[in-house]
C-alpha cells in the first residue's frame, strides 16, 4: 500500500484528527459547546412557545406523577 492508497482510503479520518487535534490546541472546544448549548436552547424554547397547550399538559402530568 502506497502513500497515494493510504490517503485516498483513510483522508477523512486524517482530516478529522488534525481537525480535532486543532480544536484541542486553541481551547476552541469552550466555545463550540456553549454555541452549541445556546442553539439547544433556542430550539428548546421555540418548541415550548409552538406547543404551549401541549408542554403544559406533559409538564402537568409529569408533575402528577411526582
């Protein structure tokens, strides 16, 4: 097996490595969890906002259970 084999064979795991060593390196992981923590969040409260009568329901019953 050749360099050109091993790279056309194994690139994206390669790609994803440097790719994860860097975001290491930088400390940019802090980052890339609070963004991430932040759109959870978002979508977490526009689904609550859509479904008012519905989350209400399932909170309540949750509650009861309780």
């Amino acid at each position: 097996m050749n360099v050109k084999d091993f790279w056309n064979n194994y690139k994206g795991a390669i790609i994803g490595i440097v790719v994860a060593i860097l975001i290491l390196v930088t400390r940019l992981h802090d980052l890339i969890l609070a963004v991430v923590v932040i759109v959870i969040g978002a979508f977490l409260g526009n689904y609550v906002q859509q479904n008012k009568e519905e989350v209400k329901a399932k909170l309540k019953a949750f509650i009861d259970k309780m």
